[in-house]
C-alpha cells in the first residue's frame, strides 16, 4: 500500500512508510470487511493513522504497545507521535503491552492504561531443534543479534577478552556470534587485535528456520542489549531450547522477563561484571544446567497455545462491545 523508507530510531534501523492514498486504503477496507485491526503503537501517522481513521464502525481496532526507548531524545519523539495520532488512537476498542516496561512507557508518553499480554513464540519448534555438529568439547557461547551499538555485542567481547587471559581457570570455550550490522568489521577487527579471533566465530544473518538449532547448540546464550528493549523475544526462544542458561543485560524490558531469576541480569555496561557471570556459568555445570531447565519450563507460558486463546478472546469481548453499541 506505500512505500518505504529506511531509518535510524531507537539505536535501530526502522522502514516507515510513505504517505499513501486514502483512495487505495478505504477500498481495502471496503472489500475486505476486516473483523478486527491489530495495529502495533507507535504507528506511522501516513499508514495506520489513515486505516484506523477509515476503519467501519462495525470493525473492532486492538493495539499493542511494543516499544522502550533508547534515550531521552526517542521519548520525546514517541510522545510528539502520540500527540500527532491521538484522533485515531482514541477509535482502540483495547490497548494492550507486550510487558510491564512497554505498559509504563505507554502511560508515560500516549497516556494509555493498558493490559500485559506478551509476546508468543512457538515452544515445540524451538524445545524440539536439533543442535548442530559440534567439534571437540568445547561449551559453547551463543549471541544472536543485531551487531548495533545497542545489542551489546561489543561487551560480549571485551568480557570473553577478559576470560580469555584467565586460562587456565576456565574450561575451554567458544563464542558464536550470529547477527549482522554496521558493527560487524570493527568487532572482527576487535577479535584479531585482542587475541581471541581463534574463539569466535561471526557466523553472520541466521535464518529463522536455522535460528532454533543455534540455540540448541549453546551452552550458555548472552544478550547484552543496554536497553531500548520492550520484551525479550530471544531470550524466551533460547530458552525453550532446553539447552541454554540465558544471561541478559539488566534493561527494563529483559527485567520483566526475567523478573524471578534476577542472578540471570548483568550490568550491561561492567566488562568485568559480565565477564564474572560467564565464568560462573562456564565453571559450574550444575549451574548452568539448573539455569536452562528453569528457562525450559518457564518459557512454555508464553507459547502461542497458551496466550494466542487470551488475545482471541480479548478480540470477542471487544467485538461484542463494539457491535452491541
């Protein structure tokens, strides 16, 4: 319906949309009959804004607040959206979160009371991936991510440096860094002049179908995003793996998914408080192994089976609301 363009928001590269013809999205609207329209906030003021505003009176409209920013700047830019859709944003039937951190940043920038209904993953795809071969016996490091300042990549690293020149006082270890992104050769070239280009491998973009099979294959997944973060999607997928004790960057949105393992946060600028956290986990198997079969059973709560009934059925009570008035 529009074209794109991409940007820079929230320490990510976003595309937008284009402003696009009325003409065009009222005539979707009008064949298609839509039931419900599911829109993600923030929202592009030239696409949603115009299909909410078009939207029939007989057509419940649901959204979900996904987004924490990154910086003041990022806040300030939401709450200007808000104030620019906000005659489109009072036609939602319901509001939803993704966690308890997007449902404050929703108060805080839209003004939006609004319920926490998370985000799903499909638990037997990932819980039942087979890992890759692996060679020798060494564990295995994972980070899968975007290679952006925000991410954390960059940390990962600089705390396996520190590792690195501990040996012998850590069993022998491997990283695998799955992601693409502008940081890629400066963190190649950070592996080469810090002597650990032998330990990681840059495995690159991983597909969604090969993503479950990397999470199986590690011992230990690392996400050690700064912030910016609404959720936790990978760290719930690497957990449902079965195989991984999950550690993650102590940010509002990884807090709320690891709010009953707290020892699972870090300090998402402390090399050295990172670096202890890994080795506490290459150096104890029973930690590591308590740790992945807590992840292995906390994470089936947000399969769809068990959340996608709840969002259907928040979907019902706003179409009977909306078609009783």
């Amino acid at each position: 319906m529009s074209r794109n363009v991409s940007v820079r928001f929230n320490g990510n590269r976003m595309s937008p949309p284009l402003p696009t013809s009325r003409r065009l999205l009222q005539a979707l609207l009008d064949r298609e009959q839509y039931d419900i329209l599911h829109v993600q906030v923030p929202y592009s003021p030239w696409l949603a804004h115009r299909i909410i505003q078009a939207a029939g009176p007989r057509t419940a409209v649901i959204g979900t607040f996904h987004i924490v920013a990154y910086s003041k700047l990022v806040q300030l830019a939401t709450r200007a959206l808000a104030i620019w859709t906000q005659r489109s944003s009072r036609r939602f039937d319901r509001v939803l979160s993704v966690s308890t951190a997007a449902a404050a940043y929703a108060r805080a920038t839209y003004g939006l009371e609004t319920t926490v209904l998370p985000n799903v993953i499909d638990y037997e795809r990932f819980h039942g991936a087979q890992p890759l071969a692996r060679t020798g016996k060494a564990l295995q490091i994972l980070f899968l991510g975007r290679l952006v300042p925000r991410k954390g990549c960059q940390l990962l690293l600089a705390a396996v440096a520190v590792l690195a020149a501990t040996r012998p006082n850590v069993p022998d270890f491997k990283v695998l860094i799955c992601g693409k992104g502008p940081l890629a050769d400066q963190l190649k070239e950070y592996a080469r002049s810090h002597g650990i280009a032998d330990r990681v491998e840059f495995v690159g973009f991983v597909s969604e179908a090969d993503k479950p099979r990397y999470y199986a294959s590690a011992d230990i997944a690392v996400f050690p995003s700064s912030g910016g973060e609404s959720f936790g999607i990978v760290l719930i997928e690497a957990m449902a793996s079965g195989q991984a004790a999950v550690l993650a960057g102590d940010n509002s949105g990884y807090r709320s998914v690891l709010s009953e393992r707290p020892a699972l946060l870090f300090d998402p600028q402390d090399v050295m408080a990172l670096a202890a956290k890994i080795k506490t986990f290459l150096v104890g198997a029973g930690t590591r192994r308590t740790a992945a079969a807590w992840g292995e059973v906390y994470s089936q709560q947000f399969d769809t089976a068990v959340v996608g009934p709840k969002l259907v059925a928040v979907y019902n009570q706003a179409l009977r609301k909306r078609r009783l008035q």
